[in-house]
C-alpha cells in the first residue's frame, strides 16, 4: 500500500469513528420483579422505563442515549448482591433501586465500596438515615408513615387496642414500621398487643396467628406486609370480625391489593404520599403517557420509580464533581407530584397523608371530616 493509500485509510477510519454514535449512559435498576412483592418492583421499573424513554426522546443526557439496564433481585439478599455485582462491572454509576429495605440493607454496602449511587424508590426504614453513604431516597421514612397512622387511628378514629402481624422477611422495614407506630400510639394512649410474626417465603397457613390476634380483643388490626399477604390477612381477620379496623403499611397499598383483597378491604386506612386524584398538569401529563406505554393507571411505586430515575438522569446532566457530589450539591429535584428535597445525608421528606379505600380506591381522607372524599 502506497502512503497516498494508507493516508486515506486512516482518514476514512478517523471520519467513520466520528460517525459512529456515542457511547449509552448506563442506569441501573434493582428490583423484586419475581414472587409475591412483585408488583411494587413491576410499578417502579416502569416508571424508571418511562423517565428513560422520554429523556431519550429529548436528546438523552448530554447528547448521549441512556440505556437502563433492568436486574431481579427475587427479593432475596444473596441473588441481590449478585446482581448489584453485575451492575457494577456493566459500568453503572448510579442505580435507580432497590425496592425494599431488606435488599437496601444487603446491597449499600457494596455500594459504598464501589462508589456507585443508589437512588431508591421506595425503602423507608428508618436505620439507613443519617448515614453518610451513597445511599439516597425520594421518599419519606417510616417514622412518617407509621406516626401519621398511629395518631389519625388513635385520635380522629377513637382506636384503643391495636393488634399488629409482620412479615419478618423484610424486617428491615417491617419490625422499623411497627416499632415507629407503636411508639407514636402509645404515647397517644393507646394500648399495642404483642407483635404476631409470620415468614412470606415459607408459611403456608397465618390462621394461628389472626386466632391469637383476635382472641386478645383488639379494635384495629395493623398489617405490614407486600400487597399479596396483606390482602390475604385483610379477607382472615374480616371473616372472623366483619367491623373491625384495618390498616395497612405503605408498602401493601398498591392497587393489586385492592384487587386481590375485594370487599374485605372495603373501609380500610393506608398512609401515603402519592394523591391518585392529582389534578394538576404535571401529574396529568405523566399519567396520560404512562397508561398510553403500560395500559394501566399509574400507582404509588409508579410515580416513585419515575421520581427516582428523573433523579438519576438529572444528576448525571450536571457538571463537575461526582454522582454524589453532585446530589449533595443539588439537592432540590422536581417530582412529579411534590419537590424531591435530600438532606445532607440523602434521605428525603415528603407530606403524608391518609387514605381509605372505597369502591375498590385509595381515597384522601379530608382532614376535618375524618372521612374519604367521595
């Protein structure tokens, strides 16, 4: 080959490498998307898909496509490490997940050591605040959750004796929850009953404990558990005592448990932050494009899969320093329903409040009345 020939070889290979397109920006994604929690995993990642999608479609971040590069967890530990593994060597600098605070407590760790930022939809226990890790989260904690409930049960609803079951494969989140919300009814003056405990992964029958449960007189029965055990429990205790209260942790009250649970759940509680009757523009153009790409209306784990991923994207778009850094440095972030605002720790705070379920909804409770809003 001449040089007039290998100098234009060279130029052709310089002009083809300038066309060739640039490199994705790897997101992760860390959820339970098999199993009996499934549904919350399933809701957040397709919010975290839609949020990729649009950005996508608006020039992705910094003129490079964004690829989200989707992970089961199985909701168990060792397969969650595993695939936080995988993520890692794929080159992810941040992660949207993980979904529950079982997982959270299993994969931070790795985490921190690898310098990769994880940005939570969902996990809410209370023992991963105040850390100064890599860990954040664009919801409140359980300690609002649970405080929230325990008062408005206590105060507006005149509750007196509160039986709470827990699923104690998430204990993470669930005994965090129960110890909040016994906290929080008692000082109120109220009367908690010993805690039942129960294993998702490996108990067929929970009649022993709703027996114990109801046999001890309580007024409010308090779940915390997936929407799949939750509802089950809801149909047990309403078949033995049709009038008594109910209520659920945050982590149930998707709209698979008012499937699955049907008239037993008529005139349950639930706190929450999401607001499924949300008029304003921002969250009426994320639900009209969500259920255009899903078929479905959004639901709470929806919208913090979104939130969570619009955080992800925003913070790789900024300038200077590290993932971390850069969050720290930012801290406000728009959500779709409320502002996202980090403290410097990463945990986030956002308004509770309360619903009950009627004609199969999650309705806002109205404050002075006490009662869902029809």
């Amino acid at each position: 080959m001449d040089v007039r020939s290998l100098a234009a070889g060279v130029l052709l290979g310089v002009s083809l490498a300038g066309c060739a397109p640039p490199e994705p920006v790897r997101i992760g994604f860390i959820g339970g998307l098999s199993g009996r929690v499934s549904d919350l995993a399933s809701e957040g990642k397709d919010g975290a898909l839609l949020a990729v999608e649009q950005a996508n479609a608006a020039g992705g971040v910094n003129g490079r496509p964004v690829e989200l590069l989707v992970r089961d967890d199985a909701q168990d530990p060792e397969v969650a490490r595993q695939v936080t593994g995988e993520l890692i060597q794929a080159g992810v600098q941040i992660i949207v997940g993980p979904m529950t605070s079982a997982v959270a407590e299993a994969i931070i760790p790795l985490a921190n050591q690898a310098g990769v930022v994880l940005v939570s939809p969902t996990v809410t226990s209370t023992r991963f605040s105040g850390q100064d890790d890599h860990f954040f989260r664009v919801v409140s904690t359980t300690r609002e959750y649970a405080s929230a409930a325990a008062l408005f049960l206590r105060r507006t609803r005149g509750a007196e004796r509160a039986a709470l079951i827990l699923d104690q494969d998430n204990a993470a989140y669930t005994e965090d929850w129960a110890r909040q919300f016994i906290q929080a009814f008692e000082a109120s003056g109220g009367e908690s009953l010993p805690v039942e405990r129960f294993s998702s992964a490996r108990e067929v029958s929970l009649m022993p404990q709703v027996t114990r449960m109801l046999d001890a007189k309580p007024d409010l029965v308090v779940i915390v558990a997936g929407s799949v055990d939750a509802a089950r429990l809801a149909q047990m205790v309403r078949r033995r005592a049709p009038l008594i209260s109910l209520l659920i942790g945050d982590w149930a009250a998707t709209e698979r448990f008012v499937e699955l649970g049907g008239l037993a759940v008529e005139g349950l509680y639930a706190p929450q932050y999401f607001s499924r009757d949300d008029v304003s523009p921002r969250y009426r153009a994320f639900r009209r494009e969500y259920e255009e790409r899903f078929g479905v209306a959004p639901g709470f784990a929806s919208v913090a899969g979104y939130d969570a991923a619009r955080v992800a994207l925003d913070a790789l778009a900024l300038p200077g320093g590290t993932l971390r850094e850069r969050l720290k440095a930012q801290r406000v972030f728009d959500g779709v329903q409320q502002r996202i605002e980090f403290d410097e720790y990463g945990d986030a705070a956002r308004p509770v409040r309360l619903t009950v379920v009627r004609s199969r909804r999650f309705v806002p409770i109205d404050p002075e009345a006490g009662e869902g809003m029809r």
